[in-house]
C-alpha cells in the first residue's frame, strides 16, 4: 500500500483515519468499527464492502 494514499485516504463514513494493517490487507476505522478490504492493491472503500468489527477485535487495539 502506497503511504502516500494512506496519508489522505479517510473512512467514507465518518471521515476519519484509517489504520493500515498489513498482514490481513484491510483498512481500519476505529471510530466506526468498520474494517476496508484491499484487493488486488485497491482499498474496497465502500460501506457495503467493510466488514463490522466486535468491540473486543484485536483489529481495535492500538
């Protein structure tokens, strides 16, 4: 993932900062709980594409 895309790139829904985390390839909205797939390289940023994430996700953990 390009760390300049990763610089502007925000949460569609809250507008919020996302997390990267590599080794899963997903985008994280702490705010939101809500975890963007990438694929293929691209971030899957849409609300219907995320996956809810449970309170006790270690993905929440800083």
């Amino acid at each position: 993932m390009d760390t300049k895309l990763l610089d502007i790139i925000a949460c569609p829904l809250c507008k919020g900062p996302v997390q990267y985390v590599k080794s899963q390839q997903l985008l994280v909205c702490r705010a939101d709980r809500l975890a963007y797939p990438i694929r293929d390289g691209f971030p899957m940023m849409f609300e219907d594409e995320a996956r809810t994430l449970d309170p006790m996700d270690p993905l929440l953990k800083d």
